[in-house]
C-alpha cells in the first residue's frame, strides 16, 4: 500500500495550492480517503473527507468554503483544493484511506508566510 501526497509548498496569504495524493496497492474506489493536517504543537487535524463513492464530503469548520476535496478513482487520486490560504493552515498535510484498516501518506509541507 503506498500513498504518495505532493503539491505542497511555500504560498503567499490569500493564495492557493492543490494538494495530490496517488495510491496504489488497495481498493482506492472502496475506501473513504480524508485530508489531515498538524501542526508543530498542535494535535492532528482532520480538515476534509469524502466517502468511497464520492457522494458525500465534510470539512472542519476552519476550512470551511475555502478547502475543497475531490477524487478521481480512474487515476486512484484524491485531491486537496486549497484556496484564501492562512497562515494558520501551515503544517504538515497528510492524506489518508480507510475501510477497515486505516493506511497514511508520508505528508507533505505546506507553509503560508509572506
């Protein structure tokens, strides 16, 4: 199983990023794949997630109408849009699968300073 987020980077406040995740190894169309973030001292954050079938998305209410998740089973990806970025958004970002078993990415940067 392998779970290979990029897109990170450095963004000016206001500014957007798209964040992707591409697995291989599983089922991607079965599974509910969720966005986490963490930031340093801060606990894990889960901010986006949509269910195997895609017909159904929740967001934490920070991220709320300016972060967007999608997914594209053709190409076992799921995709972070990130808009009106913050400087509080920065940390680590870290995509994820769960059926029964929950499996990680490795996480990518995602810092927001002018």
């Amino acid at each position: 199983v392998q779970l290979v987020e990029s897109g990170g980077g450095l963004v000016q406040p206001g500014g957007s990023l798209r964040l992707s995740c591409a697995t291989s190894g599983f089922t991607f169309s079965s599974y509910t794949m969720s966005w986490y973030r963490q930031a340093p001292g801060k606990e894990r954050e889960r901010v986006a997630r949509i269910t195997s079938t895609g017909g159904s998305t929740n967001y934490a209410d920070s991220v709320k109408g300016r972060f967007t998740i999608s997914r594209d089973d053709a190409k076992n990806t799921v995709y972070l849009e990130m808009n009106s970025l913050k400087p509080e958004d920065t940390a680590v970002y870290y995509c994820t699968a769960y059926r029964r078993s929950m499996y990680w990415g490795q996480g990518t940067q995602v810092t927001v300073s002018s």
